[in-house]
C-alpha cells in the first residue's frame, strides 16, 4: 500500500471521522453530501467509487470506476486516507464501491461489531472468511461481492544493512533481537491488531515509537533506508522494496491473513445485478501478478493511477475501445 496524494489498509481515533468533510474539501472533490454531476460514464446514475490512500487501492478504484462506467454508469473516485473514514461514508451511501481486502475488512467489522476484543473471525480460509464478512457486512447495508484470486496482505520490511547486522531473517528474528524500532506506518497501525498490537503481542518486538508516514509511502521506506526508522508497513505487492534497499521480514507465525481483493458495495445504492456482473468479470481477471505490476508502475515507473488503469483495462479487453 503506497504513496499518498490526499491523505491505508489496515484505528485512528474516533474523531477522525468528523473531519471526514474536511478532508474531502482538502482532495478537492466535491462533499459527499451532494453526489452528482461530472465523472465518466453514461445514464445509469452516478457511483462513487472510494479509495483509500494507498497506490493500490487508488489504482483499483480507478480500474473500477472505468468497468463501471463501460457499463454504463457515471463515475469518479473519492479518496480518503483510510478505512476508518470511507468504511461510513459507505454505510451511509455517500461513496457506493470500494476495492477491498477480505480478511481485513472482515476484522475491521468484526471489532466495530463486537470490540477490540473479539474472537477473530478471519483465517487463512477465504470461503469461511468471505461468510463472515459478508454476515457482518449485510447488517450494516453493505454487500460484499465474490473474491477473487489476487491477493495482498500486510508485510514489514526492514533495511539490507539493518537486516544482517542483526541477522534478522524473520520477525520473530526481530523480536528475539531486543532491538527498539521505530515503525513507519499509518496512524491506524497503532490499534490495529494485525500491526503494533500484533507485532508486541505476538513477536515481542518493542516499538518505542509510531511515525505515521503512512503505509508503504515512498517517505516511510526512505526513513528505513536511512536509518531514521528501523521498520516499515507495507505490502506483499510493493514493487520497490529494492530501490530502497529494503527486505521483507518472514510473518512466519503467520499474524496476517491473505487478504483476497473483492469489490464491497452499498446494498441500495449500488446492489444491482449490473454492477456485480461488471465488477464480477475484472474480480476473476485481477492476478496477484497483475497488483505487483500495477503499483510498479505508479511507484517505480512514476504513472499516474488513472493512467496506469486505463491501460490495464484495454490489455484486458474489460472495456469496449
């Protein structure tokens, strides 16, 4: 999950989300209040397509929102730092889709629903994981949509140098080590399970501090490299760990689960047929190979997301030309 333009995957304090107005005036998009008006497409209506801050996810709402608009819809994209924010905003149908990740989505609802504290409902089983998400998803208004094959799911990654001074190969290596780390992520990291509670808990590697530079951003990787932080949250999918001189540390006590890419919608606003048929073709198309190269060429090739989407769905014959 990378860089940045407005304000990541994986909560922040509950004020955040008052500031949610703010924000989106901040992106320069219009209130979600007021959908209408602009965007791609055609006369079916208008969907809002949300994204949170991370390449990743900015490029697959842009690929969205063009399958959706070759369908017929008007579209456009609404980014918004992360899940904390965009998740209400689509129970409430100010946004209408957004790309998401199964296992985390699920656990994220899963502690709305029930609390910090909750038995986990996610695991390496994405059918099971997909049923639970889907129950937690359905009383809220939302409709989660079938996964498809490509995956990403949370990783650290730690400098070369770092690595062998300490002979660090796994994260249990990096907790057995005794080395205090400064962890660059997003603000969310620091009560999200699957990253500094997780990493405490379940590899006892003492974070002494959170700088919140967000996940996966060039910024955070190049704190690593320099030696300003000693470890980083990013993704499976990042494609420029080696520009930075950065490897991946082994989750080998397997704290995160595979995440399937599936598209989660608002049940009344975006819950036809249509809608599921047209995201449903991309889903069974999208590879874990595809995401690799997808954010390779935003972060290393320096594309622009919508750019890099156009081009893909034309490769992929997902849009009439």
């Amino acid at each position: 999950m990378s860089s940045t333009s407005c304000v990541a995957r994986t909560a922040v304090a509950a004020g955040a989300v008052i500031t949610l107005a703010a924000g989106l005036a901040a992106c320069g998009g219009q209130s979600l209040e007021e959908k209408g008006g602009g965007g791609k497409g055609g006369g079916k209506g208008e969907l809002v397509i949300g994204s949170a801050g991370f390449t990743e996810s900015k490029v697959l709402a842009e690929i969205y929102s063009r399958v959706l608009a070759d369908a017929g819809y008007r579209t456009r994209v609404q980014t918004l730092a992360n899940r904390e924010l965009y998740e209400p905003a689509l129970e409430k149908g100010q946004i209408d889709v957004v790309p998401e990740y199964a296992s985390t989505l699920a656990e994220f609802l899963n502690a709305k629903e029930n609390g910090s504290k909750a038995k986990p409902v996610a695991s390496s089983d994405i059918d099971k994981t997909v049923t639970a998400l889907e129950k937690l998803a359905s009383s809220r208004g939302l409709k989660v949509l079938p996964a498809g094959g490509a995956t990403d799911q949370n990783a650290f990654a730690v400098s070369k140098e770092f690595a062998t001074e300490n002979t660090l190969k796994t994260l249990s290596d990096l907790g057995k080590s005794k080395q205090k780390v400064k962890l660059a992520a997003g603000e969310e990291c620091e009560t999200r399970v699957f990253c500094k509670p997780g990493l405490e808990k379940t590899y006892g590697i003492d974070i002494r501090e959170l700088d919140p530079k967000g996940v996966g951003t060039p910024q955070a990787k190049q704190a690593v490299k320099d030696g300003t932080d000693q470890l980083v949250l990013t993704t499976t999918t990042d494609a420029t760990l080696d520009t930075f001189g950065l490897v991946l540390l082994k989750d080998d006590k397997k704290l995160q689960n595979a995440d399937n890419v599936l598209p989660v919608v608002n049940a009344k606003s975006a819950g036809d047929k249509e809608i599921a048929a047209a995201l449903g073709k991309l889903t069974r198309t999208l590879t874990t190979e595809d995401l690799i190269n997808l954010n390779r060429k935003v972060d290393a090739e320096r594309l622009k997301p919508a750019d890099v989407a156009q081009a893909y769905v034309e490769s992929k014959n997902l849009v009439k030309k």
